[in-house]
C-alpha cells in the first residue's frame, strides 16, 4: 500500500505529527501495533469502568501552548472541561497543599506549607521561566537546530530574552532552592523532588532550571479533563486524520524499515495474520528511539547507516529510565473530591520498588462516561519504577497493598468501596506499548544533556523523522505534541 508518509504508532507525538502533514493534503498512514490508539495516552474498558492507560492529567490547551496550536491549525475539536483546581498534594507530615493555578494563591498556599521564607520570589521566577520556555517554544520549532536551514532559522527569531534565559540550561534546580535559600527546607526539597519526578522524570541535581522550573509550574496553566477519558482526546485526531484520507491500521506492527530513495518500505506484521508493505515518500517515527533504530535493515548508503549507528549509542539504557506500576480501581465512592489529581507522598518507599509518592487520579464527578453503573467511580494510580530491565516482574500484591493502605489512611478511597482492581507491572507497559523495558514518561532530564543535545526530529538525515518522548522537548502530552509540530515542520522545511 503506498502512501505520501508512513506514521509509526499512534501516541500524541504522532497523531499531532500526522494531523499536521494531512491538514497540508498528504495522505498518510498510521501503524498501531495495539489494538486501540493513543499508546500512554488512551483509555480502555474494562468490568464495566473506563480507565486511563497512563497520562490522566492535561495541559496544552492554552492560547500560545503546543496542542492548542495544532488544533488551531487543523479546526480539530476537543471537548476539555477546564479543572477548578489543578492537584492536591499530601505531604509526608499529614499536610495536603493544594496547587492553585493562580500563582499569588499557590504562593499564599505554599508560604502556609513551607513556610514564608523566599516562597514568593522562588515561585515568580519559576513561573517567569516557564512564560519564557511556552512563549519560546512555538517560536523555535527547528530548535535544536542540525541544518543550515535550522540555524537560518533559530537566528531569525532570536531574541535577546532567549540569549538571557538559555544560560539556566547551566544550572541545575538544586541549584536554584540554593539561591532562593531553600535548600536546607527539607519538606520543601521533597516536595520539589517528588514534583519533579512527575513532569521531568528526574529529581532536582538532574534537572536544569529551564525544564525544571516549567515542571514545578506546570498546575499555574490550564489544567483540563476530557468526559470519557483521554481516548476521547486522541479519537478526534484520528478521525480527522481520516477525513482527510488518511487510514490508520491497528494491530498492524512495524517489523522492518527498507530504506530506498524513492522513500521507505515498511513491513507489518499484521496480529495473527500474514505481513503487509507500506510504501511512503515520507516516514515519522512516533515510538522511542531505542524501538526505531533496531527496525532499519537491510541496503542503507554508508552516510544513514553510520547516523543510525551513532544514534545507537545516544539511546538511554534501561538504568537511566523509568516504568510504571500502575493499579486501576473501580470503586463507589463515600464522598465527593473537590479535586481529581493527587500526589501522594509515602512515609517509606514501597516495597519491591523503592518509590517515594504516588499518583492518584479519580473521574471527574460529573463525567458519567467513566463506568456503566451511575454514581461509580475509577481511580488511576500510578508510580515510577526506576531501572525497569531489572524490576520487570514482581511481586503486585503486596505493592497494591501498601498502596491502598496510604489511600485509606488518607480517607481517599476506602478498601470496603472498592468493587474491581487491577495492578500492573513494567512488563505490562512492554506488552502494551511495546516500548523497550516497558519504560514510559520518556528521557528523563539529565545535566550532561543540554536542551540543544536532546535527540532532535531528524531521523536519519534523509526523509524519516522522529517524535514523542524521547525526542526533544518530549516529557508528558504538551512535550510529546511540540515534538510532533517539529518533526512535521521540519519535514516541510525540508521537503515542501
Ligand atoms: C503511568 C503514566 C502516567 C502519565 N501521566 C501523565 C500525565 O498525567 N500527563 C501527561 O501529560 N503525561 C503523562 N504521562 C506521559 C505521557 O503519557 C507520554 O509521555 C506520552 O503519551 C507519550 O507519547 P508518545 O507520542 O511518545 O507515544 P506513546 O504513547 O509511546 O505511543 C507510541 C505508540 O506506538 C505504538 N507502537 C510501538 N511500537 C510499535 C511498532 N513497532 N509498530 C506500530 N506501533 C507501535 C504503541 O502501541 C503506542 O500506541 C504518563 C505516562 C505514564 C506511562
């Protein structure tokens, strides 16, 4: 079957990636080796409830941020309920902090927490950089720059404001609660810590302050719930993707990339069947690097294979990435939560997995899409699991266990509520993404690896390209679609 781009997988990265290039006529092909869309972003059915496969929190929406532009381009329509209040967070000394969005109500609030010691001037220049990194994000869409034409680029919209900020990629966080004297502020330093973990897949000493104070800021924009679960927010990209003629192709799993220079053959295995040939001008890779690079094969001239090979030893072993353990709860709940997104800090790390917090996300109260019987709920909760290749299998249950005992502690959920459960490990993540070791969330930040030293779109320097979270910025939804609008821009730049 030939098509004008071969797209392989469906996360955000992708359909974003793919939205755009069939909003400029092409035709393209989506792969999906699973047998729904969305990878980390989707939801699925399950003893009569919806449950989100990962991602449960949104951001993105707001004028000026990455889906946001690329709904603005192609008229898609997302129906998103923006949340009143974006995350609560339970501290190990029995405190909850409630995130505002709004930044002198979250700075009162953290002041309460924390104490009033440089909590405002903290708190302000984190939320200036992060203005900074959203207003720049969409304006330097060839950023990193690997071409003449990337640097033609980045010089035109430079701006003096950008040379200011770009030293912070320098500093670490740590660096910056030790500026702001809050270093020594112990319950304040795992708060950031366990913050960070969940927007930048890394603590403080590894994070730059550029990501790091854009994470820490992440509840200060639009936070937004999709009724349904956040299947609802891929179903519309596919659907336009295929208004426009495109077609996406579950249970069709990409095996093999032949490279030609006409364009790429990519074979499929089809899920118990036989395999199919894509042939495309164009090809977007929208699953992590350490699963694209081993399916190019055979004949490449000598210039791609050697790209290929450096790229090889750019990808992240399992030691620097995380997984996730996941449980999944149906329950009737026993009261109404003001708030739908909670961080959960431990009094002792879980056993099997050593993790400090959790996350816990229920159904928005008004959404009746989430289970078949009215006035039931689900929760989502999920922790990071750190070296995944040497934690693949282990022992759930007492996981679980120590898991519901926090969230009954905590009058979250009670365990006599709770009418299904279900827990999964790394390998289910392998299994469900196919994404080496299971990891998910993406690279994490590291200090050795400056924002203009991320793995940019360009795949092997011809015409295949590169997205979601292991590419640059890519961490969580609003990463992974900038990275979609990059390898997409990229892409015309070069060949439109
Ligand atoms: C538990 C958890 C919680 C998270 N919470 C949040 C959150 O609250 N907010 C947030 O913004 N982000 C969150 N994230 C991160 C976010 O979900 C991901 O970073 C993002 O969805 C990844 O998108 P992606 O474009 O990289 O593609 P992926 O989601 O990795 O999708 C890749 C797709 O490719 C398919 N695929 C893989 N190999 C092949 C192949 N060979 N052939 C064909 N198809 C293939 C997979 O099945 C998958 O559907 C969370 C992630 C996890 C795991």
């Amino acid at each position: 079957m030939r098509f004008d781009a071969i797209v392989i997988g469906s996360g955000m990265g992708a359909l974003c990636a793919a939205a755009l290039l069939a909003a400029d006529g092409l035709q393209v092909a989506i792969l999906e080796q699973n047998w729904l869309p969305g990878g980390c972003t989707s939801s699925y059915w399950r003893k009569g409830f919806v449950f989100e496969a990962g991602a449960t929190t949104l951001v993105g929406l707001d004028p000026g941020m990455p889906l946001w532009a690329v709904l603005q381009r192609t008229g898609i329509q997302i129906e998103a309920v923006p949340l009143q209040i974006p995350m609560q967070v339970h501290l190990s000394n029995g405190d909850t902090v409630t995130r505002y969005q709004d930044l002198d109500e979250w700075i009162e609030e953290a002041a309460r927490a924390f104490g009033k010691h440089n909590q405002r001037p903290f708190w302000e220049f984190c939320y200036q950089v992060s203005q900074f990194v959203w207003r720049t994000s969409l304006r330097q869409t060839a950023f990193p720059p690997t071409s003449i034409g990337d640097w033609m680029q980045c010089i035109l919209k430079i701006t003096p404001e950008q040379f200011w900020y770009a030293r912070y990629a320098f500093f670490s966080t740590e660096w910056l609660l030790k500026k702001f004297g809050l270093h020594r502020n112990r319950l304040f330093t795992k708060f950031v810590n366990e913050q960070l973990l969940i927007t930048a897949q890394n603590y403080a000493p590894q994070v730059n302050v550029l990501f790091g104070a854009t994470a820490l800021c992440y509840t200060n924009f639009g936070n937004y719930y999709v009724n349904g679960g956040l299947i609802n927010l891929v179903k519309p990209f596919v659907n336009y993707i295929e208004q426009k003629g495109g077609k996406i192709f579950l249970r069709h799993k990409a095996i093999a990339i032949h490279w030609s220079k006409e364009g790429y053959r990519v074979v499929a295995q089809v899920k118990g069947k036989e395999k199919v040939d894509f042939l495309g001008k164009f090809l977007i890779s929208g699953i992590p690097i350490n699963n694209t690079l081993p399916l190019f094969n055979g004949h490449m001239p000598y210039k791609i294979s050697k790209r290929i090979e450096k790229l090889k030893k750019l990808t992240m072993p399992s030691n620097m990435l995380n997984s996730a353990f996941q449980v999944g709860i149906g329950f009737r709940p026993h009261q109404h939560l003001t708030c739908i997104h909670h961080q959960i800090h431990l009094q002792e790390p879980l056993p099997e997995i050593g993790s400090q917090s959790i996350f816990l996300s229920v159904n928005h109260p008004e959404d009746a899409l989430r289970s078949d019987v009215p006035g039931l709920a689900v929760a989502s909760i999920s922790t990071h699991v750190h070296h995944p290749a040497a934690r693949m299998h282990f022992d759930k249950s007492v996981v679980e266990q120590a898991i519901l005992e926090r969230l009954a502690a905590l009058d979250l959920i009670r365990p006599d509520t709770i009418i299904y459960i279900h827990s999964s490990t790394p390998a289910a993540w392998e299994k469900w993404t196919q994404r080496q070791f299971g990891f998910v969330g993406g690279y994490p930040q590291y200090m050795h690896i400056k924002p203009w030293q991320m793995l940019e779109a360009r795949l092997d320097g011809y015409k295949a390209y590169l997205c979601g979270d292991t590419t640059y910025p890519g961490q969580g939804i609003p990463g992974v679609a900038l990275s979609g609008i990059i390898a997409y821009e990229k892409l015309r730049r070069d060949w439109l």
